[in-house]
C-alpha cells in the first residue's frame, strides 16, 4: 500500500494498538465490513513487521512503515478511496430510472440482483439445515465433553469453525444479495498470549451473534424456500394454463367440455369458463412479478439481518 511520505511523526501512534484505535476513529462512519478488512490488515501488517524486526519496539515499527504503509488517517482515505472504486467495479450498471408505476414493477425483472436474491432463498434451506446441524451437534458435543480434558480444545475447534464458517456464508450473502461484508477473519491476536487469546474467542460478541445467526437460518431458510417454490409453482401454472388448453392439456388434466375448462381428473375436477382463462394468465403473469419484488424485499432484509449480527456485533480489541 502506497501512501504520502508527509505526515507528523510526533503524531504517530507508540503502539499497535494505539494505531487501530487511531484508524478506527478515522474511518467513522464507514461501513463496518470495510473497517473489520482494515483493521485487520494493519495489525497482521504491523506485528508482522514487529516479528521480523525484534530488536525494535512498536513505536520504531511504526515509525519505520508509517512511510510505506501510511499513518491511520492516510490508511483511512486511501481504504475509502478503494472501496468506492471496487465497488463502482464490481456493481452492476444501474437499470434506467423509471418513472411509471408499472415501469417500477415490471422492472424488477431487468434487474440481475433479483434473480440471485431469488436464488439465495432456494439455497437458503440447504445451508440452513447445514448451519443449525453443525452448530446443535457441535454445542452438544461441546456440553458432553466438558467433563473431560479433550472438551476445552474441543470447544476452542469448534467455535473456530463457526467463524470460517461465518465468513463463508458472508461471501454468499456478499455476492448474492449485494450486501457488504467482510472479507478477512478476525485477527487473532498474534502477540497476546494463547490464554487471552482462547478468552477473547469467548467473550467476543460477534462469536454469539454467529451461532444466534446460524440457528435462525433453519426456520429462516424453510420460509424462504416454501415461498419461493410455491409463489413461483403457483404463478408459472397460472401463465402456462391457457396454452396447455391450446395444445389439448399436454397431459396435465386440463380439457374443454360444454364450455368450460375442466381441471383435475375424474374424483376431483376444477371447472372454468373458457373467459378465465385470459384472467388466469394475468393473474399468474402478475403474480410472477410481485415474487420478484418479495423476493429482492428478502434479499434486503436478509442482507441487514447478516450485517447485524456478522458484523455489527463484532468487537475489534
């Protein structure tokens, strides 16, 4: 990372951690996932460069890289400056703006966050299931080991693995539904102690948050996944009902008799008239529609509800 050679040493940080204190306050405001990178790229920078140099102390360090590296506000600037740019990049061009009530909800359509969105949910009941199956068998297996020695490392494992497990349903929630999050694990802790660095696994918010996250993806993810498999059944069947009258039914137990369209078989049958039929397709074609704008209001809401408890509830020390 390059950054201007002009800056105040006497203002400088004497310690790493002064200098994640000093980047954190510069970056206020600033999305959360953006500051977590952050600062998790200055530390592993900064006690990496302790490691190499143990002659030095963490002002020296500091001092010696503030050139190279920058000073936290210059860190600050040149990270927002990157994230605009990224994100110009990677987003999509925006759809026209439209003006019209039926241009805004036909719209919906154009949109390619729509269709991940829509995706997202069909996904969801899968890597829900997934979820809450490690995190109620690893909590067990947690509870039932702890009698004995190999529980505590056990435990330490296991709650490791929520946080890469964390970050994989991060990069889903990042790229499907358009949600910022991060891109880096917690640091974790390089110079602290084993003993510290096991009781801030514990006592970090953002741990608890994963493990509330995850067991709510179970019920989240069946709604999600029945909503969207039975609006899309529903709204599909309704636009292809007349043009399989058309074509004698293809099978699917529709037929016209004494002018009525008669759906079923001969134990249960459903009759229309044939003038339904135009009201059918609409209905169908509007349901399609208001499916793809429920499901980018889920995708939305998800994305928050991820933020908040991936992120937001994470404390960086």
């Amino acid at each position: 990372m390059n950054a201007s050679n002009t800056f105040n040493a006497s203002a400088l940080p004497a310690t790493i951690p002064e200098y994640l204190e000093q980047l954190r306050r510069s970056l206020a405001g600033a999305d959360p996932a953006l500051v977590h990178d952050a600062l998790y790229d200055a530390e592993e920078y900064l006690r990496s460069e302790l490691a190499e140099n143990p002659g030095k102390s963490e002002a020296q360090v500091i001092a010696s890289v503030a050139g190279s590296y920058g000073a936290p506000d210059e860190v600050a600037e040149i990270y927002r400056d990157t994230e605009v740019t990224v994100q110009t990049a990677l987003r999509a061009p925006p759809p026209p703006p439209r003006k019209s009530v039926f241009g805004r909800f036909f719209g919906v359509a154009a949109e390619p966050r729509t269709y991940a969105a829509l995706f997202y949910m069909l996904l969801s009941l899968a890597t829900g299931i997934f979820y809450f199956t490690w995190v109620v068998t690893g909590a067990s297996l947690s509870a039932g080991l702890a009698v004995l020695i190999i529980g505590i490392p056990f435990v330490i494992l296991f709650l490791g693995s929520v946080r890469v497990l964390s970050l994989v349903e991060g990069r889903l929630v990042e790229v499907m539904l358009g949600q910022r999050m991060p891109r880096r694990p917690l640091y974790s802790g390089r110079g602290k102690p084993w003993l510290e660095r096991i009781k801030d696994l514990f006592v970090d918010p953002r741990t608890w948050g994963t493990l509330l996250y995850f067991l709510l993806m179970l019920p989240l993810g069946i709604v999600y996944f029945t909503l969207a498999v039975t609006l899309l059944s529903v709204s599909l069947a309704f636009i292809a009902a007349p043009v399989a009258v058309l074509f004698d039914g293809f099978g699917s137990g529709l037929w016209i008799d004494d002018g009525f369209v008669h759906i079923g078989d001969l134990t249960a049958t459903t009759s229309l008239e044939i003038w339904h039929l135009p009201l059918l397709f609409v209905a169908g074609v509007l349901l399609l529609f208001a499916t793809l704008h429920l499901a980018r209001g889920i995708g939305t809401m998800h994305g928050q509800l991820a933020k908040h408890l991936l992120v937001k509830t994470a404390q960086y020390d």
